[in-house]
C-alpha cells in the first residue's frame, strides 16, 4: 500500500475525502470470511422477504430488468485502506424497493449472501445515493472473487456492508447484527468517526 496525494482532498459535502485512520491504495484486495460460493446465473434468484406486503423472487432476467444506473465512489475497508474512483454499474437499490410494497414497521434490512453471510443496514441508508447491486467495476464484470455476479455497493459506510454473492434481502424492524457485527464490527460503520469496531 502507498500513500498517493490527495489524501487532503475536500469532498462536496466539505469532509475530507480520506476518512481517519484510512491510507489509499491503488490496487483492490480481496477480503471475504470462508470460500467463494459456486453460484449458477440459471438457478440465481434474489429473494425479498420479511417485513413486505408480498414476498418476491427474481430471477437473473428478471432482477436486472429493474434499473440500471452507473456511479462512482470510493471505498473505505475498516482494514484500513482506501480505494478511490470506483465506477459501479447495475441495479439502483431505489429500484428494487420501488418494486417492493414495505410494511411501514420496516426500518432495517438484513443483507444475505450465497454462502451465508449477512449484513445489517438502516432503510435510510440504503436509500442514500450511488447504492446499487453492482454488476460490473470500472467497465468490466465482476470477478468471482470480488462477487460475481452481483454485490451491493454502499459507498458511505466501511467495505463490509458492501455484500458480495448477494442473493436477498430481509426487510426489519429494528437493527439486527449480521454476520461480523456479531464479531464486534460496529453495527452502523461510519468511516468519518472511525466506526471500526463497537
Ligand atoms: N458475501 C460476503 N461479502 C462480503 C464479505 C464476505 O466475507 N462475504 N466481506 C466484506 C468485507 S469485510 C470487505 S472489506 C469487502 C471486500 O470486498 P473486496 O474483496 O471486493 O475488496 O467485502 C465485504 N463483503
Ligand atoms: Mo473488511
């Protein structure tokens, strides 16, 4: 890892651009717990249940016809490495809930992957700009190890709430630890007030 500059850089908003804690690095590490799950784009589907008028599955077809968009953002890993510039491209999260009638008692959202790891994050910021269910970074498909065929991208909060295999989500009524915030991550993961670890 190097430490490029711009590591002063002023965001819109007015933060700065490198969160506490975080140096850039130019390359994209590879970090998931266990194996990568052998996933079939045939037998793919995204389920949508809990807290929702009507349950719903969506074939790969089918879950891509929802929306498209592109955008770019940075990431932030709570290992401590920053990675800038990263164009994201696939289904907006606003337009699977627009696809989807919530109970009004929703307010969380459980994120489950292909190989069963989850990841818990507040409606609100899942409704905040540039998150998607990405399907390709910087122009190319996704590699297997970085989530082929699709992750989701939340580009304000750490790396870890970034789900990649993702394969559902489970709509909630309060906040519920998933998989590493049940290991002591932070349940939300600010990465401007260095919400690492709780
Ligand atoms: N399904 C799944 N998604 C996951 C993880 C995981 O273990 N399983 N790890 C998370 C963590 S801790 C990080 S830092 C990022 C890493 O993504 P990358 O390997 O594409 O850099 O994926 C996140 N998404
Ligand atoms: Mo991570």
């Amino acid at each position: 890892m190097i430490t490029l500059p711009g590591a002063r850089e002023l965001r819109p908003d007015g933060k700065v651009r490198l969160p506490p804690g975080q140096h850039l690095t130019t390359g994209w590490p590879v970090l998931h717990y266990g194996s990568i799950p052998r996933v079939d784009l045939a037998t793919w589907r995204f389920h949508v249940w809990g807290l929702v008028e009507e349950e719903k599955t969506f074939n790969w077809e089918q879950f891509n016809a929802l929306g498209d968009m592109t955008h770019t953002s940075d990431i932030h890993c709570v290992t401590a490495w920053s990675k800038y510039d990263n164009t994201w491209q696939g289904v907006p999260f606003k337009a699977l809930l627009d696809a989807t009638k919530l109970k009004p008692e929703a307010t969380h959202a459980m994120l489950h992957s292909y190989g069963g790891y989850t990841t818990n994050i507040p409606l609100a910021d899942l409704m905040a700009e540039g998150v998607l269910f990405a399907r390709t970074h910087n122009g190319e498909e996704l590699t297997k190890e970085h989530g082929w065929p699709l992750r989701l991208v939340l580009p304000h909060l750490y790396f870890w709430k970034s789900a990649k295999w993702v394969g559902g989500i489970q709509f909630l009524d309060r906040d519920r630890p998933g998989f590493w915030e049940t290991y002591g991550y932070h349940m939300y993961g600010d990465p401007w007030r260095e919400e690492r670890y709780s």
